[in-house]
C-alpha cells in the first residue's frame, strides 16, 4: 500500500524544479523522493487547490509565486488527487485511487476497517470498491465489471499496511518541509502547516531558515 499523488506534466511550470512526468501517472510519497520529485508532488498538491478566490477570501496576490500558493494557504478544506494504491505482488493486481478520491480521505480508510460496510472511490467507467467480509477485506479494481480481479486480504493485514502507508506520509512531510524551507524561503512554515492539513498528520516541526 502506497500514498499516490495523481500527476500530470509539469508543462512551462518554472516556479521551482520539478521532475519530468508523463500526464495521468502516480506518484508515489515517501521519505525517498529526489527533491526535483518533492518541487512535483508539492506543484500538484498547490495545484489541485489553484482556484480563484470567491465570497470572503482574499484576492490572490500580484506575485506570480504567492498567486499559485494562495489556494493551498487559504482553503479550509484542501484537495489533492490521488489515495492509496494498493498491489498484490503475488498476482500483479493493482487497486488504484478512483476518480471521487482524494489523498485528503486516506483516513476513511481506518473507518471502514473499523465499521465493515462498503467503501467506494469512484463511479463508472471505472469503480473501485472496498468491502469488509468478517476479517477479509475485499478489493475490487472496478464493481461495474462482474469479472473484475480483485485484491483478498485480512483485517490485520490492513492495518499493518495502513501503518505503513500513514510511516511513508509523515517521511514524505518531513522531506517536503525541509525542502520548503531551500525552495520556499519565508514561507516554509505556512507551506509546511497546509501540507500537513492535507496529508491529516500534524504540523511538522520546521528546519532553521537557511
């Protein structure tokens, strides 16, 4: 199980470096990406929240940087595309984010573990589906195909790999909070504090400025 940004291709983006991406891939977070792959997923997560302000909010700033920011430090509720991708090493199976999920909800995760149910991510032309049987959790790559594969593993298991995956989120958040404060000098710490509200971790102790 992995924590995924959905990415896109950093086209004419030169507010600081990024990674070269291919449209519609996954992006994996953990404590291991270069910094160029950290400039990706942060580009992405500001991104998904690059709306222009309406109601009460603030206009955004002149400045081209503060401008693309304004979103992710100004939103109560933040979005970034992506979730868990789940695979079954044994078969080759995969379970990827939906297109009505969000790295933001990871933790409806524990939830459905803990209250069964159904959880979905997704509707058609692809629908992937949780479901809790007892101590088996089921998951369907897509519901709306009736021989769609399908991942089959324990309760415990879940929760082992949801730890693991809430370990590769708090490394990712140390590693893009320290590359905030090289990248992003003067606003590291409000950068750092809307990543971790994303992410649902706390606020990540901040680096000396340089």
């Amino acid at each position: 199980m992995q924590p995924v940004l959905e990415i896109y291709a950093p086209d004419g983006f030169d507010l600081w470096p990024v990674a070269e991406t291919e449209s519609f891939g996954f992006l994996p977070l953990s404590g291991e990406l270069s910094p160029a792959e950290v400039g990706t997923a942060v580009m992405r997560i500001a991104g998904c929240n690059d709306i222009d302000p309406d109601g009460d909010r603030l206009p955004r700033p002149a400045d081209a940087l503060d401008s693309f920011l304004h979103g992710l430090l100004t939103f109560d509720n933040l979005y970034a595309a992506g979730g868990l991708r789940v695979t079954d090493n044994s078969t080759g199976v995969t379970f990827l984010p939906g297109c009505c999920d969000g790295l933001e909800d990871w933790r409806d995760w524990h939830q459905f573990v803990d209250d069964g149910g159904l959880l979905g991510f997704g509707h058609a032309p692809e629908s992937p589906v949780a479901e809790r049987f007892g101590d088996t959790i089921r998951l369907t790559v897509n519901a709306d195909q009736s021989d769609s594969p399908v991942i089959e593993l324990s309760v415990t298991e879940l929760r082992h790999l949801l730890a693991g995956a809430e370990r590769d989120l708090a490394d990712f958040l140390a590693l893009a909070t320290d590359w905030a404060s090289r990248h992003l000098p003067g606003r590291c710490a409000p950068v750092a504090a809307a990543l971790a509200r994303v992410l649902g971790l706390p606020a990540p102790a901040l680096p000396p400025e340089p």
